[in-house]
C-alpha cells in the first residue's frame, strides 16, 4: 500500500502552445505511473503470465498549476481502494527543489483488469499485489466524481 515516485522533467515534446505541460500528458504519466508501480512489485510478471490487462474505467483530473518547461517534478502514485469491481489510482505531481511540496494536478484512475473479455476479480488482483486485509476506507467524493 506504499506509493511510489518517479522523479520526472518537464520535456519540449510534453508542452503545449502556451508553453506548460499539456493537459493530456498528465493522464499518460499516469499510465506511467502504474506501470512503474507494477514493475516495482512484481506484479507486471503476474500479469502478464495470467494474461490480465489493465483498462481505464474513468478518470479525474485536478489541475493546480503550470509545470514549466524543463521543470523537474515527482510523479507519485498510490493505490488508494478498491470495491467489487474497481481499483482506485491516485497520481500526484508535485514540484521538488525550490517548488517542494507544490502541488500541480492530481488525477485519479478508476480500473479494472481483464482476462480476455473476463473481469480479474478484485479480490484476486489485491492477493496478486502483495497486500493482505480489506480495502482502505473508501472515499465517497472520489467515488461520486468517477461515477
């Protein structure tokens, strides 16, 4: 339940016109995000030997400020609950050096993983992550605004 962190800058092909990050970068960071989180605990092997793949339900995006370009920040990510049928990703990126402890956007993942056209169980993927004994609490706002 540990998040994990990339340390990322802010590269010319990540801009958009206005000359900060683009908005859609942020939701493919994210995807990089879990990637990283499921390589760092072993759960990529896991997938991919029981053929489970990753598919995105919905997602949030809280946009805070501008990252600049070439500015250095960190990429967090967590799994913050799941129900019956949903795991719930929480990204954060959040400035370092002299922007420490600012916050540029949160987006919030909502997935599910397939066997083919099977939904995995929940159950079974939280065993498969490592971790032992019920969901965090959930968060009844992040809920409501991926419904």
């Amino acid at each position: 339940m540990d998040q994990t962190r990339v340390t990322l800058h802010v590269m010319p092909t990540d801009m958009d016109i206005a000359m900060h990050m683009n908005n859609g970068r942020y939701l493919t960071l994210a995807d990089l995000g879990r990637w990283d989180m499921m390589v760092r605990i072993s759960f990529l092997k896991t997938m991919r030997a029981k053929g489970w793949h990753p598919v995105v339900g919905a997602s949030k995006v809280w946009h805070r400020g501008s990252l600049q370009p070439f500015q250095k920040f960190e990429l967090t990510t967590k799994l913050l609950f799941w129900d019956d049928k949903w795991t719930y990703f929480e990204h954060r990126y959040e400035g370092v050096g002299k922007n420490e402890g600012t916050l540029y956007c949160r987006v919030v993942i909502k997935s599910l993983f397939l066997c083919g056209r099977e939904k995995v169980p929940v159950s079974d993927l939280i065993e498969a992550f490592g971790h032992v004994g019920p969901s965090p609490e959930p968060d009844e706002d992040v809920i409501r605004s991926l419904a």
